[in-house]
C-alpha cells in the first residue's frame, strides 16, 4: 500500500463510534470507504462480492458490552461477534482477489486482572469476556490461511467526546456527585480515540505488524487515580462512591467489565514507532471536555 495509493476500506459495524471515525478520517485523506452489514441471513457468497477487491476490512461487529449481562445477552454478545467474524473469513475463501489486509477488534478483556500485559502474555482471563475475545480472535487469524494480514486490536476503554465510557461518567462527574466504582483499586487500561483512529492508520502503513495489538496508552491508572483527575479537571468533588454490590446489582456478570483490574501495554505499537498524541488521562480528559 503505497504513499498516495487511494485505498478501498470496508468497514462491519460502521456506525458506531469506532466505525464512524475510521470512516471520517480514512474519507479526509480521500480513500474509498464502504460500510457492510452481516445478518443471520447473509450469505457467505454475498458478503464475498461486497468484500472482493478491498485493500482493508476492518470488522468492528458486536453488541454493546455495557450492559447487563443475563443468559440471553450472553449469547448475543457472543454471537454478535464470533459468528459476523466467521462469516466475513469464509467470505475471503471465495473472493477472487482478498482483502490484503483484514483489522478486527477484540479487547484487553482477554488477559486476567493479576499480571501487567503485553501482547506476548498469555496469561488469559477465565471469565466469559475472555472466553468471547480467545474465541473472536481465533476466528479473526483464519484470514491467514487464505495470505491475508491478520491483526487483532486489543481495545482497552476508549474514550472521546462523542460517545462511549466517558459519555457515560461525565454527567454524574459534572453534578458533583462522582466517586470511585468499588474499591477503586483495579486497574484501568484506556486510550483516546484519536490515537486508536491514528493507530489503525499506523497499522495499514505498517505492513511487518500483525498478530494481537494493544490498543492502550503506557500509562495506565486506578480507579482512584482517575477519579480524583476527573474531579481536579472538572472542579468538583468525588465523594460518592458507586459500591460494587450496587455495580453488580445493575449489571450482573457484566459488572466485571467496571470492578475488573485490565493492565495492559502497548509494546507492539510502541516499539514500531508509533507515537500517542494522548498518553496520559489528563491531557486526555482536558483535550474531551475543554
């Protein structure tokens, strides 16, 4: 993919906040992008001609993991991503000329809530949203049967102002009525969506990265950390905490997405030279609500 090449993207699962600012910003350098939607119904030979020819399908596909998690949601969690995943790697098999490279999200859900991680750690977690990415994953690296370039972005929390987690915390932040989310010990990986934006274009430029990538800033922070931030930026106070019986009350199984430690580095990005324009939680906070 050279310098000035006009390249064909096809995005699953372009209209959320990933999708919508990968198509904007891959659209200001004047490449071609697409959106595709893979249904219980669609077929393989479908999807196939939509993605034939496309230089980078990038597959964003999966219901919304804040939220609270009975058997049923379980399943479409799951569901929503393994089998859209599958889908669009059989298609490859039939396409006449692949995808050259093929992007497909996952999460630092994967790794357990003991160790600090890089992406040749496999110390894996042993709940279901590490079950879901092991198993998301292993169908995203199929592509590599067919010669296509596989990479798996390990997306930690994404903050931005148009949506996602901070969209969630700001307003209770903002009335002074915010606090620590249990005891406030665990760990939180995160990056701002301009640098998750930035780093998929670092990726398609980059053709020796392939494999699992951390989507998070070296500086990862406590629950705490980042409260007491929240409220130095904001000038409020942070004295109402939201205890964990609470958090689990509301989102059952789901909790451990907000009570479980994530910490996890991004070697791969940093030791191919890519750069954070927002590394540090303040300057990215700052950069969200100012």
């Amino acid at each position: 993919m050279s310098k000035g090449y006009r390249l064909k993207i096809i995005i699953c699962g372009k209209s959320g906040l990933v999708g919508s600012k990968l198509e904007e910003y891959f659209s200001s350098k004047h490449n071609d992008v697409f959106g595709i939607k893979v249904r219980k119904n669609s077929t393989i030979e479908d999807i196939a001609k939509e993605i034939n020819k496309c230089d980078v399908l990038i597959n964003l596909s999966g219901a919304s993991i804040l939220a609270r998690w009975d058997e049923a949601y379980k399943d479409l969690l799951y569901n929503s991503r393994i089998d859209t995943t599958k889908k669009l790697v059989d298609a490859m098999a039939l396409c006449e000329e692949k995808p050259k490279l093929f992007i497909s999200a996952s999460a630092v859900g994967i790794y357990d809530s003991q160790a600090k991680h890089d992406e040749n750690s496999s110390d894996y977690g042993t709940d279901y949203l590490a079950h879901i990415c092991k198993d998301w994953e292993a169908q995203a690296m199929r592509a590599e049967e067919f010669g296509v370039r596989s990479v798996q972005t390990r997306f930690g929390v994404i903050y931005a102002k148009e949506g996602g987690a901070m969209q969630k915390m700001l307003p209770a932040f903002k009335m002074g009525m915010g606090g620590k989310v249990g005891e406030g010990n665990q760990i939180i990986s995160w990056i701002h969506i301009d640098d998750l934006v930035h780093a998929f274009e670092f990726i398609v430029k980059t053709p020796e990265l392939n494999g699992p990538i951390n989507f998070t800033t070296k500086h990862t922070l406590s629950n705490i950390e980042q409260t007491k931030i929240l409220g130095k930026v904001l000038s409020r106070p942070t004295f109402l905490p939201l205890p964990a019986f609470l958090v689990k009350m509301i989102f059952g199984e789901g909790s451990s997405v907000m009570l479980d430690s994530k910490d996890a580095y991004p070697k791969k990005l940093l030791d191919s030279g890519f750069e954070f324009k927002f590394d540090k939680f303040e300057d990215a906070l700052r950069n969200i609500v100012e």
